[in-house]
C-alpha cells in the first residue's frame, strides 16, 4: 500500500499551458510599464519559448512544444500591440 502512496500524478495538459501563460502574462504587463518594453518582452519571450522547448525534449510531452507554440503566438501578438503603441 505504501508504495501506491509514493507514485506522483502527472501534471495535466491544462495546467502547464495555464502556468506558462500567466509567466507570460506577468512579464508583458511588468515589460508594459517599463521603459524600452517592447525589447524586455521580445527577450523574455525568446527564452520562455527556449525554455518550454528545452522542457519538452527533457520530459518528452508535446504539451510543452503546445505551450511553447502559444507562449510565441500571444507574445508576438503583444509585442505588435506594445510596438503599436510606443509609435
């Protein structure tokens, strides 16, 4: 019985694109406020995506190549409409 208690329940699917895209969130809103925002969040978007693919090679799940997809598909997304704005 004890060894039943020992075995750790994958993360679902919903929850790592959900955490992945708040750390997404917090960093465009931090990149809004600051000075020069547009380059702070085209970096951070760079490494979120290295990241998430790097994640996906070492636990071998597509979620995380998914998550990756949608970090850059919404971050490209707010860099247009933060470079938008600075113009």
């Amino acid at each position: 019985m004890e060894e039943q208690n020992n075995i750790k329940k994958p993360i679902s699917n919903g929850y790592v694109i959900g955490i992945n895209l708040g750390i997404l969130a917090v960093y465009t809103i931090i990149s809004k406020a600051t000075e020069g925002g547009i380059i702070f969040d085209a970096f951070f978007i760079g490494f979120h995506f290295l990241g998430c693919l790097i994640t996906a090679a070492e636990v071998g799940r597509w979620v995380w190549v998914l998550s990756a997809f949608v970090v850059v598909l919404i971050g490209f997304s707010t860099c247009v409409e933060l470079l938008g704005n600075q113009l």
